[in-house]
C-alpha cells in the first residue's frame, strides 16, 4: 500500500495516468484513506482543470510559438493552423 510520500511522489503521473493498474490502484485506496492526500490531490486536479481553461482561452504568444518552432521546427505551425 502507498504511504503519503510515495503517493504525493506519484501525484502527478497518477493524474496523467501514467501508472501501472497496481499503483493506480494502491494509490487510489490510499486516497480514500488519508484526508490529507485527498486534499492535495483535488488541490493538484483543480489546478490543472484551471490551466487548461486558461490555455484554451488565450493565445499563445507569437514568441513562445518562435521558441517551439526552432524546437520542433515548421511542422509545429502546421499542427496549430489546422487545430
């Protein structure tokens, strides 16, 4: 079973589901125990709900769109034209 450390190390691939079934499940159980990993928790996927929103609804600056370009290079503005 997790303990509180453990489950707040796995905080975030636990939101991104990026853990095996077993540790979705300990962590999981674990959650339901300990208020105070439940709360860090809803903190954790309210604050992404929050994110994503404000991604949604503003633009992305045209220097960060230069910064990923030379990253990635133009397949990139393709990908954000058509979406």
């Amino acid at each position: 079973m997790a303990d509180c450390n453990e489950t707040l190390k796995e905080l975030d691939r636990f939101l991104d589901n990026e853990l095996a079934s077993e540790a979705i499940s300990d962590l999981s159980s674990h959650l339901e125990g300990c208020v105070d990993c439940q709360q860090t928790f809803e903190f954790h996927a309210e604050l992404r709900n929050i994110v994503k929103l404000s991604a949604k609804q503003e633009p992305m600056p045209n220097s960060l769109i230069t910064r990923i370009q030379e990253c990635f290079g133009t397949d990139l503005q393709e990908d954000l034209d058509n979406s």
